[in-house]
C-alpha cells in the first residue's frame, strides 16, 4: 500500500486510466476500453471530476463553428496541386525516356558486336580494308554508341541533381 490507499497494481490501472480519459470525453474509444473507464469513474471521485471537466469541454469544442476556407482559396489550392502532379508525371516519363535510351544505347551495341564481326571478312573485301583499319571502325563505332549513352546517363543525373535527389 502507498500513502493513497492504493497499492501499486491499483495505481498502474489508475494511471492508464487518467491517460485514456480526454479519448473517453471525446468518444473516440473502443467499446473495451470505454467500459474499462466507466467502470474506474465509478470508483475514482478525482477521475469522475477530471472526466466532467474534459467532457464539458469537448462539448464547447465541438460547438464552435468551424471557419471555412474562401472558394477561390481553395480553387487555386487545387490547380496549384493539378500542377505539381501533372509535372511530376513528366520528369518520371522524361527519366523513363532518358534511362530507355541508355538501356537502349548499351543493348543496341551488346547485341550488334557480334552482328558486326561476322560482318568483318565481306567489309574487308568490299571496301579494301586492312583488319587494323576494320578494328578502328568498329572501336569508334563502339565508342560512339558508348559516349551517346553515357551522355544520356548525364542529363538524367543531372536532372536528379537539380531536383536535390540522388541517384
């Protein structure tokens, strides 16, 4: 027992109790707990006044008129917020363009490598070609496509940048 009459259980429920009281005055509780409080006010003169106190209060609250927002205030609210969604739907497709065309750019070249030496032997003839001067078509041609995607790679991330985000 402590100096109130209560023991330490009895204080631990009267001190979940006082935390579930503005909640109770307000109705916002489930029926449980509801109950749980109802049946502590029946025993706790402090609470039950607490209880009053919060409920003659939350009924001022609730009858005070709420200010409504001005129509145009409003309005404008909701183009700005138009805006901001119709511009964000375009830098997510400008990024999905823009990382298509690096995926692309790699893919196009992965995939035309092997295409393109089978193709050494007809060029050599054709055009009378060394391999050394072949090798140096096909390494431009190849870095070329590389500094494309690259370039590509740098708008994106420097759109990131802009936008204070990180890749």
């Amino acid at each position: 027992m402590n100096g109130f009459g209560m023991d330490d259980l009895d204080m631990k429920a009267h001190s979940e109790i006082r935390e579930l009281l503005t909640l109770a005055a307000a109705g916002v509780l489930d029926a449980a707990e509801q109950r749980q409080v109802e049946e502590h006010l029946v025993q706790c003169e402090a609470c039950r006044a607490e209880f009053q106190s919060l409920g003659r209060l939350t009924g001022a609250l609730q009858k005070q008129i709420m200010p409504q927002a001005p129509r145009s205030l409003v309005q404008q609210t909701r183009r700005i917020l138009e805006l901001r969604l119709q511009a964000q739907r375009d830098r997510r497709r400008s990024y999905f363009f823009l990382g298509a065309l690096a995926v692309l750019g790699w893919t196009f070249t992965l995939l035309n490598w092997p295409l393109l030496r089978l193709m050494d032997g007809p060029l050599i003839r054709a055009f009378n070609l060394s391999g050394t001067q072949l090798t140096w078509i096909w390494t431009t041609y190849i870095l070329a496509a590389w500094l494309g995607t690259a370039l590509a790679a740098a708008i994106l991330g420097k759109r990131f940048q802009q936008e204070g985000r990180t890749l």
